[in-house]
C-alpha cells in the first residue's frame, strides 16, 4: 500500500513539472522575452544602443521589473517605428529614472510626450513642405538639413505641447515665422533655439503678445546662442525690476524695432533695465502637478 501510495505521489510531482513546463507560462521568461524584442525593435529603428543600454542600467538600479521597463520605453520606440523622433522621449525616461522619480508617474508622463510629439508632428510637417519655407531656408546659409530641422522643431514643439500649449497656437507661430520677412533674415538653427523656449513664455495665456516677441527676436538679429539666454535674461530683469512680464517683453519689442542688437538687450534685461521674464521656478515635467509648468507665474505676471 505505501509503495503504491509513493508511486501515485511521484506520478502527481512529475505532472506537476510537466504542466509547469508545457503548460504555464513563466511571466519572467515572458517579460525578459517582451523586453528583448523591444530592444531588438529599437536597434531597428536607429536609436542609439548606448541611451538603451543607459536606461537598462538605470532600470536595473532601480530595481523595476522587465515589464515596467517596457512599459516605460514602448512610447519612444514606437515613435521611431513611425519616422517619428524618440530620442528626446528616452531621455525625460532617463531623467525621470536619475532622479528617482517614481515609475507610476514617468509612464503616464513618457505617454502624454508620445502623443504630444504626434500632434506636434501634425502642425511642423505641414509646415516644413510649405514651398516659401523650403525655397528660402534652402538659400539660407547655415540652414540645418531639413529632416534634421524637422526632428528637432518636432521635438521643441512637442514639449511646449506637454506643458499645454495648444497645437494651434504652435501652429500659427510657425506660421508667422514662415513669412519670408522672417525667414530672410534668420536660420533654421536661429528657429529651432526659438521654438525651444516657447514652454518659457506666456504662449498660453498671452499667445498673440508671445507670437510677436519671438518673430520681432528672429527678425531682429536674435541668433542661437542668445535665445538660449533669453529666458534667464527675463527672469532676472523680472526680479530686479518688478515689472510685469508682458511689458518686458513688449519692452524688448520695442528696443528691437529701435534696432537694439541683441547682445545689448541681453545685458539690459541681466541688468534689470528691461523689466520682467517669464520663467518661474516650478519644475516642469513629472512634478507633483505635471504639466502646470511655468503657467501660473506667467499668468500671475502678464
């Protein structure tokens, strides 16, 4: 009897092994499988191996799972699966993951990028194939190649997109800029540093007066470089001088059409002889409050 019992007790343990094997899927197996397609999608798609390998390293630091990986990179990589850029997707993941911050918020906030850089699509490509803009850019020196432009204005429009900015607003800005006594006297790269600081002014809430600033800055002389000091400068003028952000910039404006260059307007705004700026200091991105951005000091300022 007891013989026959220990024959019936390794029958059930060898169906039990056979049912685990055959039958039941191992969900580890099946999360590291998921993850090396996506990373062999991604190589097939051109993204740099190196930011993956960047992201994987910072995953496993962290101690996520495979599938919360996935989760956090299946955005990016279907972008470029769609002739779409994703580098700058991968890199708020890579921030996000630096930085500690949980990744029940660097999800939702990766999908929201994703969806913004598709509607951003939507407004720069109908833009770039516009013939006025392809024929002056084209004799522009300097101009930067045009996939290459159209990447990064999808990029920059994208993440003003993020922070709520309508797509519209966007839009008309790119058409404003589009105008040959804009395009004539500036750059792609002058452009794309322009659209990069959109997220930094009152687009929201003031869009005509921001639309306004950004193409009188074009026009006016405005080159890469000094963009990219643009919001500092206002800020600082903001806080030495107390002034309304509207009218510092509406005070830049006005310094431009007088033919101000802008290295000079640069120093008066550190100076705090232009009043005002735009930026705040709230976090944009994957604060507590996502996509508030710098909103509510603009709006507090205008």
């Amino acid at each position: 009897m007891m013989k026959v019992l220990n024959l019936h007790i390794k029958v059930l343990a060898l169906l039990v092994f056979v049912c685990a094997y055959l039958g039941i899927p191992d969900t580890a197996l099946a999360q590291t499988e998921a993850l090396d397609k996506l990373v062999e999608r991604a190589n097939n798609t051109g993204i740099e191996q190196s930011v993956i390998e960047d992201l994987k390293a910072r995953k496993e630091a962290r101690g996520l799972s495979n599938e919360q990986f996935v989760n956090m990179i299946e955005p990016a990589v279907q972008l470029a699966e769609n002739d779409l850029p994703a580098n700058h997707v991968l890199q708020k993941a890579l921030e996000g993951l630096s930085k500690g911050v949980p990744d029940a918020r660097i999800v939702p906030y990766i999908n929201r990028m994703a969806n913004a850089t598709r509607q951003a699509a939507g407004v720069v490509d109908p833009w770039m194939a516009k013939p006025e803009v392809k024929r002056v850019l084209g004799e522009r020196k300097n101009s930067m190649p045009g996939q290459s432009m159209r990447n990064r204005l999808i990029e920059s429009s994208s993440r003003a997109i993020t922070q709520n900015i309508p797509p519209e607003n966007i839009n008309q800005l790119l058409t404003d800029i589009g105008n040959r006594s804009v395009l004539s006297k500036t750059n792609g790269a002058n452009i794309i540093s322009a659209m990069d600081i959109v997220s930094d002014l009152p687009m929201r809430e003031q869009p005509e007066l921001t639309r306004s600033f950004i193409v009188r800055a074009l026009k006016g002389g405005f080159e890469s470089g000094e963009f990219q000091k643009l919001p500092m400068a206002l800020n600082m003028a903001q806080k030495r001088s107390q002034i309304p952000a509207s009218n510092i910039m509406r005070g830049v404006g006005n310094q431009l059409n007088k033919g101000v260059s802008a290295r000079d307007i640069l120093k008066k705004l550190f100076d705090g002889k232009i009043g005002g700026g735009p930026p705040g200091d709230i976090p944009r991105g994957m604060e507590d409050n996502p996509g508030k951005g710098n909103r509510g000091n603009n709006a507090g300022n205008g």
